[in-house]
C-alpha cells in the first residue's frame, strides 16, 4: 500500500482528497504541525506528496527544496495559483507534477497512479530512515541532518542501514561482516573498523558526535 503524505492548510480539500485516495486503497496522512514539516514527512516516510503552494509559515515551494534535499520522492503541487510562473518555479525546485485547483477527484487519482507507476515500476527504493535527527537515504546514498548532505561509500551505506534496522540494539561486528559478505561486500575485520571510522568523520562534518556507539566485546548501535 502506497503512501500518501498531504502537505496543505485547508482542512476541507485535506479531507475531500484524503476520503477520496483511501477508497482506492492508498494510507493518506496530513501534517499536523506546519512549523515541522520535514519531521513529519521523516516519520510518515511517504510514497508520493501532494503539496499546496501557500502555506503557513513558509510556502510550498520552501518545503519541495528541503524535501529534495533528502529525498526523491515524487511531488505533486495543488495550488489555485496556477499561474505559468508558478508552474515553472514548482518544476524547477523538484516538483513532478502541478494540478491548478479546483480539480477533478479523478484526474488526481489518475496523475497519483500515473506518478506512482513512473516512479516504483522498477523497485525504486526512496524509504528513509531516521534517527536522532540523521537521515539515511538508501535511495540515494546518503546521510543528511538539517539539510546537510555527505555521500556515503556502499560499505558505508550497508553498515548504516544494518545498524538504522536494529536501532537502540546493539549489532555485533561478526553480524555486520556477514551481512557485507552476504551482499558480496567483503569486508574483514580491520575494513570494518575503517569503514566505521569513515562514517563517524562523516557524522561529525554533519555537527553529530557520538552517532554510532561502540558497544566493548559487543559491537556498534546507534
């Protein structure tokens, strides 16, 4: 089941298009506190958002450059300024898609389908996780906190997803290496230790210490 994360202020259109995407099967959420937007699309991890230009606080296009900066999920502007200068702008900050408002219920189920196809048709993986306000990205590769990005190595990528998947436990470091080996990472003991060491400079070029603990005779956790 797709998720559906829609950003916009008017509790009316919220709920006419929450209703109407639930009857096709899609799990529709809102944001809830517009002051925390990118918290919130962390938690809800959405497939597809559908975002409304003027908002409170900052308006849509803010939140589709801070989204793009950590995802590539697609996103769909609403808006009833629908303007050729609003459309481009929406484009040029990431947006997929811009549908003027009022519109129809089912032309935006069709759009949403269509989006949703281009993009998972081929097993893309856009889920993120989170963790004391760092951001894996899986999709593509890299860790950001507060809109900050560094690229991470595939050994890199591999540890953090293991250690994100079992988060507030600790994993050993023989588990680590064979799940590396099972992806045809291969990884010895020393490789594990500089690879740790590498995402740890990484963390704190982002301003995070002690990110990934080191659990003595036991292993690493985050």
């Amino acid at each position: 089941m797709y998720k559906i994360l829609i950003i916009e202020d008017d509790e009316i259109i919220v709920q006419i298009v929450k209703r109407h995407l639930e009857s096709w099967g899609y799990e529709v959420f809102q944001i809830e506190d517009f002051t925390h937007v990118i918290q919130e699309f962390v938690q809800k991890d959405p497939q597809l958002v559908l975002l409304d230009l003027k908002l409170p606080f900052f308006n849509g296009f803010h939140w589709c450059e801070e989204i793009r900066k950590i995802s590539q999920v697609p996103v769909m502007f609403l808006s009833s300024a629908a303007d050729n200068m609003n459309m481009v702008m929406a484009m040029s900050r990431g947006a997929d898609d811009f549908i003027a408002k009022p519109f129809d219920l089912d032309v935006l189920t069709a759009k949403v389908q269509a989006v949703l196809r281009r993009t998972y048709a081929f097993g893309q993986n856009n889920s993120l996780l989170e963790r004391g306000g760092v951001v894996l990205n899986p999709g593509n590769g890299t860790i950001s906190v507060d809109g900050k990005l560094a690229d991470l190595t595939k050994n890199e990528l591999k540890i953090l997803q293991i250690l994100f998947e079992h988060q507030g436990h600790v994993v050993s470091r023989e588990s680590i290496m064979t799940k590396l080996w099972e992806s045809d990472s291969f990884v010895d003991d020393n490789t594990l230790t500089v690879n740790i060491t590498r995402i740890r400079r990484k963390l704190e070029g982002l301003g995070v210490e002690n990110f990934i603990i080191t659990k003595k005779g036991l292993g690493y956790m985050v």
